[in-house]
C-alpha cells in the first residue's frame, strides 16, 4: 500500500448520516429541501448523536439527475440557497461537533456545463472524451457516444445518462483505430486533474471536512485492474495530505481493497462493487423488493423472518478487505442510500428494524445512517420518475428519496407547499421524529442509545477487535473481548450455546436472554451483553 499520511483522529469515530438534500427540511416553502432547513434541524442530529454529515450534491445543476449532472462546481445550486448558506451550514454544524462533507461529482458534468459547451465548439478541446464520427459510424451506438450537440463534428462519450458528458481523464488503453483513447498525461487528462484540485480546495477552505466522491472508480476508462484510476487518487491524495491534511475522502466504488489502497480514507460496501457485485452488502439488507436490477440473482438476505439468509457473505468479505487494509483505511456500512432501498422496504415490518441497528452500531465499520432510516422510513413504492429517478422496471430510486417526516403537521412538517419534492409517505402510521422522540421505546430512541454506547466505549467502535462465534442465527460476535452481542434478524427463537462465555449484564437488549452457558433470542431480538471475567 501506498504511504500516505494517517488518517486524522475523527475519521476513526465517525458516525456519517447521509442528508439528501432536497428532501430534508424546506425553510422557505418552495418544496425544496435547502440549506437554512437541515441548519434549523442539527439540533436533532446532534441529540441522535451522529457527528459527520454527507450531503448530497448542492451544486448549480439542471438537476436531469438529481444535482449529479453539474453545471458549475464552485456555486452552489439556488433552489439550496447561496455559497454563504452553505458557509454558515458547516458554521452552525461545526459549533455542534459536526462535520459536513459535499459530494463530488468527479467523472462528469452536465451537458449545459461552460467547459462542455466550449468543448462541443471547439475541435481542439479534450476536456471531454471526442471521437469524430458520429454515432451513426462504423460502431454506431454500440460504443455509448451521443452526437455532437454544438459546432463539433463526430460525438462525445457519457458516463450515465446522454446529458452526462464523461470528463476525460485518459485510458489506460490505447488503440490507433481509436484516437480519442488519449493517455492519462494527456493535455486534456491533466487539466482535469488540475480541476478536481481546484474545486477541492475551493470547498475545503469554506470549512468542509472531506468529500464522498462519485463513481470514483469510472475516471480513467479502459481500466480493468482499475491501476491508472488508482494513481490519479493516490496522487490527489497526496496533494490532500500535504494541503489539508485533516480532511477526508469517501469513494463510491464499493471495493475497499482496491479504493483505499488507491488513496481513500473509506469505501462503502455498496449494492454494487468488487468481484461479487455488491453482495456482500445485499446479502444483509435487499429483500427483493424495493430497487431491483434485473442482472442481480435472487437471494435470501440474513435480515428477513424467513431465516433463509445468512451473515457469511458479508463476514468474509469484510474480514477479506479489514485485514488487507489493516490501519491504512476504512470500510462504512450504510443503512441504505439514495440508490438503494430503504431498511423499511416491502414486507419488512418496523419491528426488524432494532435488530439491524443493533448490528450495524457494534460492527467494526464505520455506520452510515441515511436519513430517516433512524425512525424507521418506509421505501414508498410506484412514484413518478422524479429527476431520472427511475432505472428500470423494477428501481425507482424515488422510493428511498422521500420527504423527512418530523411531525404530524402537512406534508409530515417537511415544507409549507403544496407541491413537495416528492410525495409524503401516504401510510397513516407513518413514523415521525416527534412521536418517536416522545417515546423511551421507538426506534429513533434505540438508534440514539446505541451511537451514545458505541461513541463512549471504545472496544464498540472501529478500532475494537471481533470474534465471530456463530454466523448464522442468531449472530453472535465478541467485541474487544469485553462485550458480546447477540443478534436474531428471523422470526423464530433460536438458542445457541457458548464456550467459555459469561454474559453478563445486559448493556442493551430485547428479547435475549441468557441462562448459564445458553442463549435463546427470540424472534427479532438482540442483545448486548458486558462479558463477565
């Protein structure tokens, strides 16, 4: 691995909850989420406990994908309010021992970006991967390249949706029959690389912490072992080190033996990613409901009543990655994410939901929580395609990307418009923070006892060891030998019986119960449990 500078302290004790823009709190009833309304609500993440905000992009954008075809990366987009905004946010959150980290769009940019609309004029510009036929060439459109919209001759290569341009960052490839594969030293490649140095500083000197960077994997094309991509990070991660040494990077790649390794402070376990194609991630939480792509086998996820499921899949991909990255990095585990169901999706019921936070809030990686899954928010299905939410027949993003429910006032205290961003979960027991905050037994309580109990007992957190004792049901693991925790996803009672092991008081627990060297965890309970000497 690369030396780079160790990761500063906070990193290690992060809690990351994942704010979704514009669809967190509206402060001036234009149905936008927006600056002003997550600040009149840090209150309530600071009471939750979680000390590092990830926003999704707030850049100026024609927002065709949701704020991820950007348009100017050093301006804010005004449905959010204003850079000073942004600049008192992070004020505000900072007085709370909260950080905020923007994401950034490094692989493309909107169509209607200034050095796209120069690029599509300008024969001479290799901002953007250009080949000169068209779309109708001897490949045609097999090759993904979308026609010229300017001046230009021939057709230029996106990274998502055709409004998407792909930044050209070179390939690692190259091929005379095909002279638009530039070599990464290229003029163009390293403009690029210029830029996402410029936009990084520009951010980080307004009082960011860091970046969770997208598609980070998709920069350099051509790139099967991914090694061109990985020296572009490993060299901005230097540039990071020596310039702001106290922020971080998140990567979107979803394959942490890789991505750290590359220069990332942390990698998601995504629902994509690695050999396995995000399985280690699915294989805990997707219940074949919810978002779906069709290329994903069938599977029984371990947090399911049926019992089918199983922790290994995940177990053995995080000890896999764990132990190559040893103290070079991080792995996070999100609850979920604004491309991927929901914990409250299809038939599972609010009362599994206690077991998962149980798990995810005592496993050595590093919780993302994303928002609204701290009360339990449903995935709401059959909405509208809003802002290319919809993939495929079967994954609708729109589902996990709901308003916030803070009370019972319309649109669930979210905005004073009648026309919210998207639709309010429309089910009359829909969970809201004011209930749940009014009540000593609701999830949002739990969630809240468990980040307290893993913030201040070290053996809980990242840095704790874990023996796994049993990966099956119940799930039962050892954290820095001092505490054991007992988790049962299905709903039959299960026992297990312990060796050597004496559980002691229980710290936190429903529904486990321990009698001399046995265990029995009913149906969806857990149980954490200080280990007597």
């Amino acid at each position: 691995m690369t030396s780079f500078r160790p990761a500063p302290a906070w990193l290690a004790d992060a809690v990351f909850y994942q704010i979704y823009p514009q669809s967190f709190a509206d402060s001036n009833g234009d149905g936008i989420g927006d600056f002003n309304g997550i600040a009149e609500r840090l209150d309530h993440l600071a009471w939750l406990g979680v000390n590092t905000v990830w926003l999704n992009p707030c850049f100026t954008s024609p927002f065709g994908d949701a704020g991820y075809d950007v348009a100017d990366y050093l301006t804010v987009a005004p449905r959010y309010g204003t850079n000073d905004d942004l600049a008192k946010l992070v004020d505000h959150a900072g007085r709370r021992g909260i950080r905020v980290l923007l994401d950034l769009v490094a692989g493309h940019t909107s169509d209607e970006h200034p050095w796209f609309k120069a690029s599509a004029n300008d024969p001479d510009d290799h901002r953007y991967i250009w080949r000169s036929e068209g779309p109708e060439g001897p490949e045609g459109l097999a090759d993904g390249f979308v026609a010229s919209p300017g001046s230009r001759p021939g057709a230029y290569l996106p990274n998502f949706f055709a409004f998407q341009p792909a930044l050209n960052f070179g390939y690692a490839r190259e091929n005379p029959a095909e002279p638009w594969r530039q070599p990464v030293d290229a003029e163009g490649p390293r403009a690029n690389r210029e830029a996402l140095r410029t936009i990084m500083d520009h951010w980080l000197r307004l009082g960011v912490s860091g970046f969770r960077v997208d598609m980070a994997s998709s920069l350099v094309k051509d790139d099967p072992d991914k090694a061109e991509t990985s020296k572009l990070w490993t060299e901005l991660r230097h540039w990071l080190d020596r310039a702001h040494p106290d922020a971080v990077l998140l990567s979107e790649w979803g394959d942490p033996e890789v991505s750290v390794p590359a220069g990332f402070h942390t990698d998601f376990f995504l629902q994509f990613g690695g050999t396995a194609d995000g399985l280690p991630l699915r294989s805990l939480w997707s219940n074949g409901t919810g978002t779906v792509h069709s290329h994903w086998d069938p599977l029984d996820c371990f947090f399911d009543p049926s019992g089918k499921g199983s922790p290994r899949p995940f177990v053995e991909a995080w000890q896999q990655a764990s132990t190559a990255l040893g103290s070079g990095g991080f792995i996070s585990l999100p609850t979920a994410n604004h491309d991927f169901s929901r914990l409250h999706c299809g038939p599972r019921t609010a009362e599994q939901l206690p077991a998962a936070f149980a798990f995810q809030l005592t496993w050595p990686t590093l919780p993302a929580i994303y928002y609204g899954d701290e009360i339990g928010m449903r995935y709401v299905p059959d909405l509208p395609d809003t802002e290319g939410s919809v993939l495929g027949p079967r994954y609708n993003r729109a589902g996990s990307r709901t308003p916030m429910q803070w009370d019972e006032s319309p649109n669930a205290g979210f905005s004073t418009s009648d026309h919210p961003y998207l639709p309010i979960d429309p089910g009359p027991d829909r969970p809201t923070v004011a209930a749940q905050r009014a009540d000593a037994a609701s999830l949002l309580h739990l969630v809240r006892r468990l980040i307290a109990l893993r913030t201040r007992t070290p053996e809980l957190g990242s840095g704790g060891s874990v023996e796994v004792l049993h990966a099956g049901y119940p799930f039962v693991y050892v954290r820095g030998e001092r505490y054991l925790v007992v988790v049962n996803p299905q709903q039959e009672q299960v026992s297990y019986s312990l060796d050597g092991i004496r559980p002691g008081r229980a710290v936190e627990a429903s529904g486990v119960e321990s009698d001399g060297g046995t265990i029995t965890a009913r149906g969806f309970g857990y149980g954490i449990f200080a280990v007597s000497p």
